[in-house]
C-alpha cells in the first residue's frame, strides 16, 4: 500500500520477506463490452478486523463500536486508501496476451463495514479501448509483502456472457520452503534494509485468467 495518508505512514512497507501486516480478501470485477475488449477492472478490498479498527479508530468513526457506519461516516471513508502516491500500480498488475494493460487510478470509491471490517471498492479504466479480453491474466500483490492478499471475494465478468474464469492458487508450502531456505543461508549481521533481497509477494498471488469469446 502506498497511499498519501498520514496516519498510514506507521504501515509503510517493511523490508521484502518480513511477514504481512496487513490481510485483505480481494475481489475483481472485469467489465468487458459487446465487442470483447476489457474496459474496466472494479475492485474490492476487505481488510483484516485490527486495521479496520486502527482505521476507524484514528479517523474518529464508528464512536458507538457497533460495527456499523452512517451514511455521513461512509461518505467520509469513502476513498481513504485511493489516494495513491506516484507510481503505485494499486497492488495490481493485469495483462492481456501476455502484454502487460495500463489502468487508470481509482474511481468511484465507496467504503462501508462488514461485521467491523472496512470493505471498500474502487474502479480502474483501461486506459487502451483495444485491448482484448480474450486472454486476461490479472494478480492482485504487494510485492513486499508487507500487505497480504488472498482473492476470497467473488471474481466476475460483467458486460458479456459466456466468459470462462479460472484461477491457479499459489503453492504456499512451497514458497515459505524457499523464503526460510534463503533465510538460513545468511548470517546473523546480514541487513535486510542494506540489502537487495528478492521481493516476494508475487510467489504468494493467485492468478485469475478471464477468457471472453471474440465477437
């Protein structure tokens, strides 16, 4: 997360391979039009109870701790974590044909809870009109890891029918073998800050592969 929020500089990402301290439930909505080409990427973010709360906390809201938000206080959340600094890609990356698709930043952002827990949702143009949907490959990642995102939220085509969704899970067992087998190779004065170590968060991404028919 690279957001311009003050009371988010504490949350700033740690050096690559330290655990996540932040987890949010992903989903993604893919909007296609009548002639097959993706337009936009809807996206949704859950974040984990004890971010939610230091959010709701710092930002003075839900004051009666019932979990819920008025309409005012939903108003006010609402695009809290779309204010991105230069160059953040939103944890996301997508591509199609193997060629990688340029996204606007959010818009349309909305905020509420769920049982305490901030959902928020934010929309992303493609900024190219061709761009086929086809053969889509999107992950959502930090690739510190300092942000965990698991895509247990629906993941949907919307705008055409007869798209095919699948997705290809990590293998977890597998990556944390190879982070602790590297962890072991250095010596007790090794600096992770000093250093240039692999970034690791796309070893933990799901991949979500959309297929359109052509029209």
């Amino acid at each position: 997360m690279r957001w311009m929020i003050p009371f988010l500089t504490c949350w700033l990402p740690l050096p690559a391979l330290a655990h996540p301290h932040v987890f949010v439930d992903t989903g993604l909505e893919f909007v296609v039009n009548d002639a097959g080409h993706l337009t936009h990427v809807r996206v949704t973010w859950a974040y984990d109870d004890l971010y939610s709360l230091l959010v709701l906390e710092d930002l003075k809201l839900d004051q009666d701790g019932d979990g819920l938000l008025t309409e005012v206080e939903q108003h006010y959340l609402s695009g809290f974590d779309a204010q991105w600094m230069d160059g953040y890609n939103g944890d996301l990356v997508v591509f199609a044909n193997d060629q990688p698709v340029a996204l606007s930043g959010p818009m349309e952002p909305t905020a509420t809870t769920e049982d305490g827990r901030i959902v928020t949702s934010h929309l992303r143009a493609v900024t190219d009109a061709s761009v086929p949907a086809s053969a889509i490959l999107a992950k959502a990642y930090d690739e510190t890891f300092y942000t965990a995102y698991e895509v247990t939220r629906p993941v949907t085509v919307t705008g055409l029918n007869e798209c095919q969704i699948d997705r290809l899970e990590p293998d977890i067992d597998g990556q944390l073998a190879q982070m602790q087998a590297f962890l072991l190779t250095l010596d007790a004065d090794y600096d992770l800050e000093e250093n240039d170590i692999p970034l690791v968060g796309e070893s933990f991404a799901t991949e979500i592969r959309i297929s359109c028919p052509n029209t």
